[in-house]
C-alpha cells in the first residue's frame, strides 16, 4: 500500500485570487490613464508632481498586495515579502516627501525605478512559468522591457519624465491584461 505525501516543496503553486488580480489591474489601469490624460498638463512641474505621487501611491498599494498573497501562496514567500516590504517603504517615501524625491532624486528614481521593474518582472515571468498564467507571463516580460530601458538611461537629462510616460503606457497595458486574468481565473 503506498501513501502519498506532498511536501510544500512539492507542491504547485497556487494562483493569485481573481479578485487580489482585478483589484490590481484596476489599480493599474487607472493611475496609467492618470498619468497619461492628467489635467494639469499645462503646468510640466505640477504633472511631474502628480506622477511622482501617483507612483508612490501604485508602489505602497503594490507592496500592501504583494506580502497580502505571500499568505495565500507561501511558494517563493522570501521573494514576495522583500518586494512587498522595498515597495510599501519607497512609495511610502515618496508620499512623505513627494517634492523632495522630484527635486533631489529624479535620476535616482528612474534607476530605482528600474531595477524594481527588472526584479518584479522575473518574479511575475517565475510565477508565470510555475503555473500562474499567462497574464504573469505577459507583466513579467513587460516589467523586465521596462526596468532595463529604464536602468540603461537613468543619467540621460530629462529621463525621468519620459520613462514615467512610458511606465504610464506599461501600466495601462498591463491593468488591461490583468483585468482579462482575473476573469479568466474566475471562470476556471
């Protein structure tokens, strides 16, 4: 008689709720259409300022959410609570002190920016390829696209706001794709 016995190890890897997906591709969707059609567009700095925000707020609510489904799937738990708590303390940075971080640090941002882009984006390519979909898979590669183009000009002048219009592209197109995922999770 042989008894089996699954080992956390071993076993798959759970996808994230539809609803934590929807939320999420909400979320996206709309601070890209924020940063991308923001009223202010007269004034260059007050759009740099609301885009600074906008970002600190995507990164507090991103982290919040990334250490929430670490509860849910414990697969890669290191991972997802260090993304979770470097994204919670940079966008609750940037919301303490918004003008300071689009002053003092606009080259730093996009580097940081970057790199945060790359991890996320292997992370979510990771998840994709052990089971958690192809709208992980589509977000993965797009965060890694962004992080390196972002990564390899963060000294040009000027590149902080240009890329924060590409990252406001790269948001809407993947709340998109992860409001599509979360039905088709429901679905399923």
């Amino acid at each position: 008689m042989a008894t089996s016995t699954m080992t956390a190890a071993s076993a798959p890897p759970k996808e994230r709720p539809w609803w934590l997906i929807l939320i999420q591709g909400i979320a996206a969707l709309v601070i890209g259409v924020a940063l991308l059609w923001s009223p202010g567009k007269s004034n260059p700095a007050q759009v740099y300022l609301i885009l600074i925000q906008l970002l600190g707020l995507y990164w507090l609510i991103q982290g919040i959410f990334d250490i929430v489904y670490m509860f849910v799937d414990h697969t890669a738990w290191g991972w997802k609570l260090f993304i979770g708590i470097i994204s919670i303390m940079a966008g609750s940075y940037i919301l303490m002190y918004p003008i300071a971080t689009a002053l003092v640090l606009p080259r730093l941002l996009v580097l940081v920016l970057g790199i945060w882009g790359l991890m996320y984006g292997i992370i979510l390519l990771i998840m994709a390829f052990r089971g958690g979909g192809w709208g992980a898979g589509i977000l993965g590669v797009l965060g890694i696209i962004l992080g390196i183009i972002l990564m390899a000009n963060y000294s040009v002048p000027g590149m902080g706001l240009s890329f924060l219009w590409a990252a406001a592209v790269f948001a809407v197109i993947g709340g998109i794709v992860m409001i599509f995922q979360a039905f088709r999770v429901r679905s399923a």
